[in-house]
C-alpha cells in the first residue's frame, strides 16, 4: 500500500469564522501548535472536522505527561505510545519526544508488569532516534522500586542534539556517544551511572545532578569540546575529569552522599586501612592514588564554583599535583578552602594570574585536625593576581573574619578590593566596607 503522505491527506482550510481563528492557520502554524500539546491531547484534534484528521500524525513532538501530575498504567503507557509511533508519518522529522511519567502506577502484573514497560520503553527510545530522527530527547519513567535500564549498547544518532535522562541506570557502554556527532547538551538527573569511561566528544554542556557514580574505580569524564559544566550533589566516588580545553563554566558541588571525605585527615589518608572514605576507591586499583581527580580538567576553565563540606577532601587532595588556573577570572568557595590555615585559598590566589573576582561563603571555620602539608602550603610573600578587582565575603562568625583580614594582608590583597556582608541566623545580609570594619578592629585593641 503506499504511504500516506502529509499532502495526500491535507484538506482544503475551511473559511473562518468569526469564532474559529485555528481555522485561518495554515498547516504549519497548526502544526507548531500541536508539537507543544501532550500527545494524547494532540490525537484527540483528529475529530474537530476533516482538515484534522490526520493533521496529528505529522506533529514534530511525542509529549508524555510533563507537568500535569497524571499517574499512569502499563497498558494504557504501552498502548498508546506504540500505536503513536506507528501510525505516525515517519518521513517527518521528531523533534522532540519527551517522555515524563512520574510517578507511575502498576495496577497489576507488579514487577512483571515494570520489566515489560521498561522492556518496551527502550524499545521507544532506540525507535524514535533511528526511524523519526529525534533531535531532543528527554526520557523520565519512574517507578518506586527499580529505575529504567536500558541495554548497554551506545546510542548513535546524527540528529540528536539534547538528550535529558532522568532515573535510569545507565551501564558501561551507553554513554560512549562518539555516534551521536551532534549531541551538544547531556543532563542526567537522579541517574544510576555505571560507566568505566564516559565518552562525550562532541558535547558542549553537561549537567549531573542527584546522581550516584557505581563504579570503583572511579568512572572518567572525556569531553574535550565541553564549555560548560555541572556536577552537584552526587553520591560515590568523583569521576576523573579529563583534559577539558574549551572549558568557560563549572560548577561543582559536594554534599553529604560524596563518598570521598574524612572527620580525621583533610587530605584522604588517616591512615586507617578500614577508612572507605580515604582508601574505599583504591582496592581494585593501586595506581588510583596517582592521578588528579578534578583540578586538572578544571584548570582551564574562566568560572568556576566549587562548594562542598568541610571534611570533603577531594579537591585539596588534587592539590599535590599543583595546578595552575591560567584563565580564571572569577572563583567561589567555601569554607572547605580554608580548612588547614586557609593554604587552599592562597594558593588559589597565588595560582589564578588572571582572577579578577573571589567569592566566599564562609559559615565557620573548620576545626584544624591535621598540620599543613608542606605540598599544598603557599609561598609565602609570593603575590597574588594583579588583575584582582573584588573580594566579595560572606561569612556568620567573626572568627572567620578575623583570620581572614589577617591572612589576606599577609600576602599582600588590598583592602580597597574587599566587602564584607554578614548573614545572621535568618539570613538577611548587612554589607559593610573592609575600611569600617577594620576601624572595628582596632577600636576594640
């Protein structure tokens, strides 16, 4: 039989009425129209009158339930997705499908009902980047139990543009995207990441969140055309960023899941063999400990945010391997920099020649528990960039300001480029110049 095509099956547009202004749109704009609707809501136009019909079937988007709360079953998931599919016109391109099912209800068949929807689900996903040359591509199904795991074979696509994955599991080889030459944009979100070596060499912006990071030795990060990056409040053991030339953008944050901290040493090793924190990482590999996690993928790039706890140690551990931030220009931190005589944050300062901005948010100062390291101390006198044009600190205790003041003198940062603002316990900011509060300090002497 041959295929229907869309100007086989367009009727002549009906004159508008007074009350029907859809009805003056040419195709395209109807279309449009239809490509931001749900899908379900978009099939349901085939009965408004024979100019829509099949008007549906050439709509540039599969949209599943994104923002409406609907709860859905396996069958009617899997009924309407497959026959969407098929009877759509597969000449014209997708581009988007957005599949959003969260939560998800399994009225029957319990496990066995899952594994077949997620089953079917890939089944949805490889189909639509090889027969309707997806470019977006954003799959989110969820179930309380178990997430969405698709077999461990790459995708490969010369259409894919964006691809936005949220609670899947995702094995060894799925994220070799050296196929997919146009993927620009990678967001995981509450991803379970099984990768050896995560292999992006076409992606400009990656974004990890919520995430966990399965395997030991630590997963690596290959992205060489990477501008911007995010990786915030993961679980596991940090990937190891590779060279990353193009780098403008990071963001990187720790919180309390991060495998890779110690209450007893600030550098991951106490010594303590039985110490997950500082040697949970090593024990399938020994050279482990011989190569710089973050820091050196990281040192190109011209923002840069790093927050974490203070017993994080990862970054200060990259710091024997005494990087240079050669095109830096702004810098937050946090109080994990200071821990350790504030020697993180000179180096920083000794090390950014360009820096022009350094943000601090500082709530406390952290309990010194070991001496300095001799490899991670400052050169003292050694002056910091001369491009420097703000120091901006927030900060809780007077404790930590009083340190601070006296290090960022001793190594030679002028006062005229500091301010200072005080959050108390309901947050609210009071912003004072370095001047007045350095006549503060010298009324109290």
């Amino acid at each position: 039989m041959r295929k229907r095509s869309r100007e086989n099956c367009e009727e002549p547009a009906a004159t508008a009425s007074n009350d029907d202004r859809l009805g003056s749109l040419p195709d395209d704009a109807l279309l449009h129209v239809l490509s931001l609707l749900p899908s379900e809501d978009a099939v349901r136009t085939c009965v408004l009158a024979r100019r829509w019909r099949h008007l549906w079937r050439f709509t540039a988007a599969l949209r599943i339930a994104r923002d409406d709360g609907k709860r859905w079953s396996v069958r009617w998931l899997h009924r309407f997705v497959t026959n969407f599919l098929r009877l759509r016109d597969s000449l014209s391109p997708l581009d988007v499908c957005d599949i959003f099912c969260c939560p998800f209800v399994l009225y029957r068949g319990g496990h066995a009902a899952q594994a077949f929807c997620f089953k079917v689900a890939e089944e949805w996903v490889r189909r639509v980047v090889s027969e309707h040359r997806a470019r977006v591509l954003k799959v989110w199904i969820y179930t309380p139990e178990n997430m969405l795991e698709p077999a461990d074979a790459p995708l490969v696509s010369k259409h894919l543009t964006r691809v936005e994955l949220g609670q899947v599991e995702l094995p060894s080889g799925i994220l070799d995207l050296s196929g997919c030459r146009a993927l620009e944009h990678l967001e995981l979100i509450s991803c379970r990441i099984e990768s050896e070596r995560i292999l992006l060499p076409s992606v400009k912006h990656l974004t990890i969140t919520n995430s966990s990071f399965c395997i030991i030795p630590c997963s690596s990060i290959s992205a060489p055309s990477l501008v911007s990056l995010q990786l915030s409040d993961n679980w596991g053991f940090t990937p190891v960023l590779e060279s990353m030339p193009s780098l403008a953008k990071a963001i990187v944050r720790f919180d309390d899941e991060c495998c890779e901290k110690c209450p007893r040493n600030y550098y991951g090793d106490c010594g303590l063999g039985d110490c997950d924190g500082c040697y949970g990482n090593l024990c399938l590999e020994d050279d482990e400990d011989n190569q710089c996690v973050l820091l050196k993928g990281l040192s190109g790039t011209t923002n840069l945010e790093l927050i974490g706890l203070p017993e994080v140690f990862v970054c200060r551990k990259d710091f024997k391997w005494r990087p240079t931030f050669r095109k830096l220009k702004t810098l937050l931190l946090n109080e994990w920099c200071v821990a350790d005589d504030f020697s993180l944050l000179i180096y920083f300062l000794q090390h950014s020649p360009i820096l022009e901005k350094l943000t601090l948010q500082l709530s406390k100062v952290p309990e010194p528990v070991v001496k300095a390291n001799g490899c991670h101390s400052p050169r003292e006198g050694s002056m910091v960039s001369k491009c420097l044009k703000a120091i901006e600190v927030k900060y809780q205790e007077d404790g930590v300001l009083d340190k601070l003041l006296t290090i960022l003198n001793t190594y030679g940062v002028s006062s005229d480029v500091v301010t200072i603002q005080k959050k108390d316990s309901l947050s609210s900011e009071s912003k004072l110049s370095i001047n007045v509060i350095c006549c503060y300090y010298i009324c109290r002497i």
